[in-house]
C-alpha cells in the first residue's frame, strides 16, 4: 500500500486537532495552520491546500480572522482513517487508475481481480476501524496491535 504525502499530512494534521481539542462536547480550540505545520513538520502552503480539502470534505471546520482556525467538524473517535483518505486521494484501492471491480481479466490472470477486491477489503478493515481519536490518543484497537506485533508485519 502506498499512501501519498498528502495523506500523511491530512492524517497527521486530523491527529493533532484530535488531541488539540481535548475530551468533552463543545470543546473546539481553533488552531492555526501555522500551529499545525509546526507541530507535525509540514510544509506550511502544502497544508493549506489539505486543510482545505479536508474542510470542503467534512472533516474540519475553519473560521477566518484573529480568533479563526481550524478544528475538527465532529468527534476524532468518529472520523475513520479511511475517510480522511478517501476525502484526499479517492477510493482506496485501485489497479491502473480503476476501481478493482471494474478491472476485468482474463485466463490464467483472471484471479487477480479477487484478489484486488480482498486486498481493499482488508485495508478497508483496518483504516475504517482506526479512528483519529485512536491516533491522536495512541491506543489503537486490538486488532491493529495484534498485526503490528508479528514481526512480518515490519519488514
């Protein structure tokens, strides 16, 4: 799996207003786009561009002005991984710029399609199962501990 720079900026900028906005409801601190570049060494331009997909997507809100900023649009624990990606690079897997399912084979390769749609499946499980909450707070679900403790998991 490969995952963009993008990506890995939108899922590390989401991570730090999880953990900027603390616990409870209605506790929503705007943080500047500076402050986030800076705490997760982003390029400051590069992170506007996201923070402004990821608000035309529904995952941040942004007020402009002295007092603006940016900060989540719900709870972290209920934006996936999966949505944040989805949001800046589109669906999560495709096979030459295709979605699996519509990619046909044929003879000897013609497995190669199932195999696509069980790997989107997996990676589905996964990112849609780990929250940004679970990021930002560092206690992933058991599931995702179990797989990053096999050795072959790292190499």
């Amino acid at each position: 799996m490969r995952l963009s720079a993008r990506v890995d900026y939108a899922l590390r900028a989401t991570a730090e207003l999880a953990a900027v906005a603390g616990d409870g409801p209605g506790r929503t601190r705007p943080v500047t786009a500076e402050q986030i570049a800076r705490a997760q060494d982003i390029p400051p331009k590069f992170l506007e561009s996201i923070l402004l997909q990821l608000r035309r997507g529904g995952i941040v809100h942004a007020q402009r002005g002295p007092e603006g900023g940016y900060w989540l649009a719900r709870p972290a624990a209920e934006i996936s991984l999966a949505e944040v990606i989805r949001v800046i690079d589109g669906p999560l897997a495709h096979v030459r710029g295709h979605r699996p399912e519509q990619v046909g084979y044929h003879g000897a390769a013609r497995s190669l399609q199932e195999v696509w749609i069980a790997l989107r499946a997996s990676e589905r499980e996964i990112l849609e199962l780990v929250t940004v909450a679970d990021v930002a707070s560092g206690t992933l679900p058991e599931r995702v501990n179990q797989l990053a403790a096999d050795p072959r998991a790292w190499s």
